[in-house]
C-alpha cells in the first residue's frame, strides 16, 4: 500500500474506532466528539483534541478521506415525510453524516448502532435511513455483530452499516465470522482487586440481597472460587448471573446515576468494575488510559465500540479494496 487510508472519526468518544483502523494502518484526519469529558480522554490518549459539534461544523472544513467511520446517537426521525429521501434526516445527527457522505463522496463508511434502530418506529426510520444512503450513491450492506464472536467476554450486540461507493468492492465484502477463543474472565477481572471505591452505596447492597433472597442466592454458601455479578439492580428486579463466562452488556447509561455499574460479588467482598476492567471488556489496549473513580470514565465506556469487533470488520473491507 503506498499510501495510507485516511479516515475520519465522527462521534468520536474515547476512540474506539480509531484505535481499531490505526491497528490495520489507516490514518486519522479528523475527529469530531462533543461531549468535553470524551474529548480530553481522547487528547490524553491519541494527542489530539476532536472538533466539538459536529452539527456546527461546515463540511468543506473536513480534510478529504477514503472512509468515514460512526458510532452515531439515534436520534428518532420524523416520518410525517417519511420517504423525502435527505429532507428526511434534517433535524437528527445523522443528517450531518449525510450531508459529508454528500459532499465528501468517500469510497466507504462504517456506521455503528444500537441492533433497535432496526425495528425503531416500526422499521420506518432503518428504512429512510437506508433510502437515503442508497440515494447517495452507496451500496450497503448491514448486520448485527457480538462482542462474543471476537473473544471478549461481554455480551453486546450492535448493527454495523457498510457503505461502498464501488460496486465491485460491494459484490466481494462479506462480514467477518471469525472463531476466536472467548477470553477468561480472570483474564478481564482482577479477582482479587478490592478498594473503598469501588464500594456500591449501601442503598445498591441493600437493593441486592433483597433480590438475591428472592432468588434464594446465599453468598454464604459460595466456594471460593465463587461469583456472581450483577447489573441494573432496582429494588425490585436485578440482573443477576452466578459464575458466569459471559458479562452483561455494558449499558450506554452506565456511570450517569442510579446503579448502572456491574457489581462482582464473591464471598469475601462486594465491588463495581473498575474503569480498567471495564476496558478490557470493551476490548481497548492495556495502555489505553482513563481515569479511575470517575463516573464519566464509566459512561465513556458505555457509549464506546468494542476495538476487536471493529478492527476486524476493517480487516474484511481491507479485502476488497485495492489501494
């Protein structure tokens, strides 16, 4: 390759899909997040600071690319005029893509989501989303991806939108269907890590037994090598797995009040995940760095892609392509 391929990263947050692109070679021209907490975690680690908005920034100031990477919020569409193609998106941020895939023309995206825009408002927004691409000169191709299928112990599914311009290029990608072996938690979670921090409120513990005694789980009766971990626990319902090989889904909401941290519970302690662990379950490199205590770390997380997931979708277009 005697030239790099240059990409941007839209809705950047701590740079998931730049760390997965820059792994397989690609370089980064420009990087948009609006969140001030995302975008310092992105300067410490990358040196860099993303635009802000991306709503408020004109398309002619974005450098040319080759591909244009996104792990967009959806927003919900109107669908009063439903199937007006571009006048459809205006008024949601993935107009914004839209309008830089319609001035920029770059070769191919890769758009992330929730696997629920799919069915949001009856399929209807999926489909003028669809539309509008298609509209654009794109051919795309779409599927949910899970975390589990590329050895990271979390079960997370999300839709990812390809985009050629190329038919050709088109006709030859397939999605990766790799077989790798799952990870061990202990090679996520540090078992016997324990700090005050990372303490759930007493109000969270309270909450918990009261559901672990209508589960009929005694903590008391567990071995040593014992364990549960637990998520969205409500006075009324948890989620709540014993010695399981599978973490929940990370929750987009976590760190932003309530008890949306994973709790790990062993016989001897009850703590969240670290920031660290949380990492590692998303798949970021060890010297990926965000501080600790810190709710918006959390919530970073939440709201990143899993690097392996994206890295090895890259390395599926990476095949299609001749540059």
């Amino acid at each position: 390759m005697s030239e790099k391929l240059k990409f941007i990263d839209l809705f950047a947050g701590i740079g998931g899909f730049r760390i997965a692109l820059e792994k397989e070679g690609a370089e980064c021209v420009f990087s948009s997040e609006i969140d001030k907490a995302a975008a310092r975690a992105y300067y410490e680690n990358f040196g860099d600071y993303p635009e802000g908005d991306i709503t408020k920034i004109n398309e002619r100031d974005i450098p040319r690319h080759n591909i244009l990477c996104a792990g967009f919020p959806c927003q919900p569409f109107s669908t009063a005029g439903y199937r007006k193609g571009f006048e459809d998106a205006r008024g949601t941020l993935f107009f914004d893509i839209a309008r830089i895939l319609a001035y920029h023309q770059p070769e191919i995206f890769i758009l992330e989501n929730v696997p629920g825009l799919v069915s949001h408002d009856k399929g209807k927004t999926f489909n003028i989303i669809k539309d509008i691409l298609t509209n654009l000169g794109y051919y795309i191709w779409y599927d949910l991806l899970n975390a589990v299928d590329f050895g990271i112990p979390q079960n997370r599914n999300r839709i990812f939108i390809v985009g050629f311009k190329k038919k050709e290029q088109f006709e030859k990608f397939s999605f990766p269907r790799p077989k790798i072996r799952l990870k061990e938690l202990d090679e996520i979670i540090d078992f016997s890590l324990y700090l005050d921090y990372l303490r759930p409120t007493d109000k969270a513990i309270e909450n918990l037994f009261l559901n672990l005694d209508r589960k009929k789980i005694s903590i008391s009766e567990f071995t040593d090598q014992d364990f549960l971990i637990a998520s969205e626990i409500r006075p009324s319902r948890a989620s709540i797995k014993v010695n399981p090989r599978i973490f929940p889904t990370l929750p987009a909401k976590m760190g932003t009040g309530g008890n949306n941290v994973p709790v790990i519970v062993k016989k001897d302690y009850i703590r969240k995940i670290s920031v660290r662990e949380g990492l590692n379950l998303m798949g970021f490199p060890k010297d990926f760095f965000l501080e600790e205590n810190y709710m918006q770390s959390y919530k970073q997380i939440g709201n990143s892609v899993v690097v392996p997931v994206v890295q090895y979708l890259f390395k599926q277009i990476k095949k299609c392509i001749k540059y």
